[in-house]
C-alpha cells in the first residue's frame, strides 16, 4: 500500500476510536471505509485524501448512518485555493459555545498541499492534536472552495450550512442566525432533516440572543408538527429553557401538551424537566384527564421553584376529582414547604400558601355543608371549626385576606355565631373595602336578620345592596356589552391599569378584579414581546430576512397574548357581572319572605314579632378591650367587630 494510504487508515482508526460514542453501525462504517481507502488508493500519494476521510465521517453521522457516495473531485493546486475552516457537524444543543478542535492533514507529496495551510513539500507538519473525550465537536470536515458552486451530496451538509455549522459551534450566534435562515428558505438545497436541524438551532440562537418569544414561536412549530418533524423531540430542552424565563409559563401548555410523558425522560433531573412536567401536567388538566394530571404534579422535585406551584395545583386536580383527603394532604404540602428550603424560592409561594389555606377551609366547608344524609352534627362542628382555623390563618391585610374573611363568615353562622357573623359584614361593608365586591355579605346579614324576625333590619339590607351594587351592576353590564373583541377587552385592561380607565366605584372594582396574578402575567407576556418588536431594528440580523421573519413570529405571538389577556378579561367582568346578578336575585328573595311573613301574620291575626326592633350594638373585641363602634371605622378594628342580635321572633 500506498503511504498515503497507510496515513488514511491510521487517521480512520483514530477518529472511529474517539467518535465512538456517535458512531453509525458497524457495516454502513466499514462500507465507508473501504470507499474512503479506495479513493486514496486510486489518487496515489496525493495528502488530500484525509480530508475526505473526515468529510465521509461527518456525512454519515448527519445522515443517521446511511453512507453517501463521495462526490468526484477535482485537484486543485494550494495556490488556486484559500486556506478554509473546518466545518463541525450538527451540534447538540448546549448553553454554552463548543469548543472546535483545529485538525491538519498528514504531510504528502507535491501534488496538492494541505488545504489548511500553504507549506512547502519538505516541510515536516507539526502531528496533529488528538480528539479527547471531551471535546464537544464530533469531527470536522474540510470544505474545498470549489465546492461552493456545486450542489450539495445528498446527505452531506452544504457549504452554506456548514457555514453556519462552523458559526454555531464557535457559539457565534450572530453570524450564524442569518446562513441558518438561508438554509431555511431552501437557498443550500441541504436535505430536508438539516433544514429541520436548522430550525432548532435558529431558535436557539434567537433564545440566547434574548429574543425568548420569537425563539418560542419556532419551537412551538416544531411541537405542533409532532414527530414527522426530526428535532421534535430535540426541541424539548429548549421549550423547558423558555418556560423558566416565560412571564407567563400558561402560555406555553398547548405546546408542551403535543409531546408525551415518556418523551420527558431523558432531562429527568434538569431545570427544564422540572418545567415541562408541570406545564405538561397542567395540559392534563386543561384536557380532563384529572387522573394523569394528579399524578404528574405529585411528581415535582422538592427545591425547584415549580414544586410549590405544582403541589397546590395537585391539590386543586383532587377537588375536581371530588378526593378530599388528598387535596388537603396536597394543600397542606405547600403550605409546609413555603419558607423552607423546599419551596424553591418560587416567586409565587406567599400568594400559593394562602390560596392553599383557603382551599383546606373549602374542602372542609363543603364536608360539613348541612343537608347530606346522615350527617353527624358532631362531624359537622369539627369540620367547620378546621375550616374556621384554616381561614384566621390568612392574614387578613393581605390580597387573599377579605375574600378569607367573608368565606368565614358562612361558617360562623353555621355554628350559630351570629354576632361574629354580623360583625364580619359591618367589617367587609367599611370604605375601606369599597373595591372589594361583596355582595353576598348583604345576603348574609339579611338572612340574619330575617331568622331573628327582624325585618325592618332586614329590609335596610335589601335597599342597602341595591343602593351599592344596582348601578355598579349597570356599569359593569355596559362594560361587558362593550367588548366586542378581545382586542376591545385588552384595550379596558390596559387602560384601568393605567389608571385611565373608568372612575368613582366602577373604576377601583375593576382595578381591583384585574389585579389577578394571572391576568397581570399575561399583560406582562404583551409587554415583553412589544420589547422584543422594539430590538428588531438595533438586532445583528436586521438587515436580513431573519428580521422579516422574527417580526412576523412576534406579530402573531403578540396578538394571541392580546387575545389570551383580552379573553381573561372578558371572562372576569362576565363573572362580576353574573355575580351581582345572582346575589341580586337572592337579597331580592329575602324581600319576598319578609312580605310573606308580614301577609302571613296579617291573615293569622298573630303579632309579627313579639316586641318593636331596637338598634343592635356593635363592638370591636381585640382581646381584654372592648370598643364601641361610633361610625368611624378604624383599620385595626375591622376583622373585630362584633353585632350582638337577638330574636323577637313571637314562635
């Protein structure tokens, strides 16, 4: 054999030995190598044959195994080409830029010089640096100028991706954003799994460059198209990596819901596994499947910042189930959790525990809810009193606090504590808590009332409720006629949290509704893509077709942001509006008893109650003092207060 064969096969052996790991199969590599031995056979001592050895490695481990025909090839002289780089192979997805091993061809005869430098035919080549086991790249394949006008083998990467191979691997984003979209709009003729490939890896470009939504929007094409798309399952630790930086992680549970759990395995015990498990538990949910989803949120690792969250969410599954003890085995989780260093520091955790809190209190309320068959009286006061407990512990200063302290009132008043009661509604019904909307509270202090057979009491609560809410009521339904579109909807949101929206009561409830976490994070997602839209024109790439299509990706993300807030919005004022109605009907009700009892005393010639109404008292108890309310309500006072009733009913 030739000496320029024996060096082929010495380098053959040596890069099987470190590419071992990404090896194709044992026949396809012998095939390739006994083609690669050939060729330099049939050029003689020519030193350009391991070039090609390199180039033929690379061809297959892109094309999955199958070897491709090596193309003819014309020798060219040293002087007629310029030095070129190598070019890597499709790199694996990494956070961090890979590091490109330089490689230089064994010395050979005259005939053609090495095409990584111009040296003299006497001159001894330094041997080349040895590939270890960490490098990142897997080969490199030299790229001969002429190339550059030819088409691509059909398995081979072009010159223009491998340009932009060469780009990425360097971790020079910037220059590689701009070949990728090229490779993409078919300009290489590369085969349609590297255009694939390059799509995952333009959007990983776009994500390390900070614009993180038009980089979702790729890779929520790439899930859409399931597993016909070749990076499909590629794209999942790029998803995870977007739902960790995402203002609003809801926003991505469509995509995560076209991949399934098993798909997951293979980042089990990474930040982005951590993600995509819940978002893809919440898909469950989303879907019905209450089983699965219960089971995939129990799964949430301890100390990640989507254990807290997934855990409540558990909980919230087990409702729908109608699984008590494991809801509340679930909520209790979180609210032992936060403050500890199994929380995860989700930003979350405070707003989560008392919502868990909450929740408890619900499951117990409705355990103990009067009327089911056989229920054990004894039960039920245990029941109320855990959901009493659960409620106090929310503290009543905070976003959650008055909703907390109306529920337990409902309680109170099953317990037959109806001066707690009372005083929970003169508390809720203070200036202080006009934008808090509780009409149920009237309900509840007329229904009081009544049962005590004061009904002139009870009628001052009726004309109380539609004093306040009839023409909140009006405003509200005006609102929600005028939202004809989503657009209409996230122009109100926009302006009531911009404080330009309506005033006087309407306003404050309303800025008090769109406060929700959810509705804010959706707002924040628009405004995160508007900053995105903005950077479009100071990007490296905008003089080039990427900024065309970055823009067009950023137009539709946009519009389905402001569609999502926009229908939460819609949803919120339809549930005031609903609300009011409701609780409307109910007070309206309690009128129609007071008159049937007065027609009813009339008709029995009875005495409609068995003294004439006096005011009730009211006080604030904070411990050993007791406080006389005057009409000034103070701020430390209004969980206290209590309004001592008692019954003149005549039976």
């Amino acid at each position: 054999m030739s000496g320029g064969m024996h060096d082929d096969d010495a380098m053959l052996r040596e890069l099987i030995e470190v590419l071992r790991g990404a090896a194709p199969e044992g026949e396809a590599l012998a095939a390739l190598r006994a083609e690669v031995v050939a060729g330099a056979s049939r050029r003689g001592r020519g030193g350009s044959g391991g070039a090609w050895v390199i180039a033929g490695i690379v061809a297959l481990l892109v094309s999955g195994g199958e070897v491709a025909a090596a193309p003819a090839r014309e020798v060219v002289r040293a002087r007629d080409v310029e030095p070129t780089s190598a070019v890597a192979p499709e790199p694996a997805i990494v956070d961090e830029a890979p590091v490109v091993v330089p490689h230089e061809e064994p010395a050979g005869t005259p005939v053609a010089a090495p095409p990584r430098a111009r040296r003299r035919a006497r001159v001894e080549v330094a041997p080349e640096p040895a590939l270890t086991d960490d490098a990142w790249l897997t080969a490199l394949a030299s790229v001969p100028a002429s190339a550059k006008s030819s088409p691509a083998p059909s398995d081979a990467p072009s010159t223009l991706y491998a340009d932009a191979l060469r780009a990425y691997a360097a971790g020079r984003c910037d220059d590689a954003t701009p070949i990728l979209q090229r490779v993409i709009e078919g300009e290489s003729e590369d085969a349609p799994a590297a255009i694939e490939r390059a799509e995952l890896l333009l959007a990983e470009c776009l994500f390390r460059s900070g614009f993180v939504q038009s980089s979702f929007a790729m890779v929520d094409a790439i899930a859409r198209r399931g597993e016909v798309h070749t990076q499909h399952d590629e794209a999942l630790d790029l998803l995870g990596r977007i739902a960790q930086r995402a203002p609003d992680p809801d926003a991505l549970v469509e995509t995560v819901s076209h991949y399934s759990e098993d798909r997951l395995v293979r980042l089990e015990g990474t930040p982005s596994h951590d993600a995509l498990l819940h978002l893809l538990a919440r898909a469950r949910y989303v879907a019905g499947d209450f089983d699965a989803a219960a089971r995939l949120f129990a799964r949430a690792r301890v100390g990640t910042r989507w254990y807290v969250p997934s855990r409540y969410w558990e909980g919230v599954t087990h409702v729908r189930r109608r699984r008590a003890q494991p809801a509340t085995r679930a909520f209790q989780a979180v609210i032992d959790a936060v403050g500890t260093d199994r929380d995860g520091g989700s930003g979350e955790r405070e707003h989560l525990r008392d919502l868990a809190r909450i929740a408890i209190a619900r499951v117990a309320y409705t355990a103990a809810t009067p009327g089911r068959e056989g229920a054990d009286p004894a039960r039920q006061t245990v029941l109320l009193e855990r959901a009493l407990e659960a409620w106090q512990r929310v503290d009543f200063g905070s976003a959650y606090g008055p909703d907390a302290f109306f529920e337990e009132s409902w309680a109170l008043y099953l317990l037959g504590e109806h001066p707690r009661a009372l005083g929970h509604v003169h508390g809720l019904l203070s200036p202080q808590l006009e934008d808090r909307v509780h009409p149920e509270a009237l309900v509840l202090r007329a229904t009081i009332y009544f049962e005590h057979c004061r009904y002139e009491a009870a009628e001052r609560s009726v004309a109380d409720f539609h004093a306040r809410y009839d023409a909140l009521l009006e405003g509200i339904a005006a609102q929600e006629r005028g939202l004809d579109d989503a657009d209409a909807a996230y122009a109100l949101l926009d302006a009531v949290r911009s404080e330009r929206g309506p005033s006087g009561v309407l306003g404050r409830v309303l800025r008090a509704s769109f406060a929700d976490r959810a509705i804010a994070r959706q707002l924040v997602l628009v405004r995160s893509i508007d900053a995105e839209i903005a950077r479009v024109d100071r990007a490296s790439f905008a003089s080039t077709s990427v900024a065309q299509h970055v823009a067009q990706e950023l137009a539709i993300q946009r519009s389905l942001a402001v569609t999502r807030a926009g229908e939460s919005v819609r949803a919120r004022i339809a549930r005031l509006a609903d609300e009011l109605r409701a609780r409307a009907n109910e007070i309206d009700t309690v009128q129609l008893e007071i008159e049937t009892a007065r027609r009813r005393a009339l008709e029995e010639n009875v005495p409609l109650t068995r003294e004439p109404e006096r005011p009730t008292s009211i006080v604030a108890v904070q411990g050993d003092q007791i406080w006389p309310f005057d009409g000034e309500y103070w701020d430390d006072e209004l969980p206290y207060y209590r309004e001592h009733v008692t019954s003149i009913c005549t039976r």
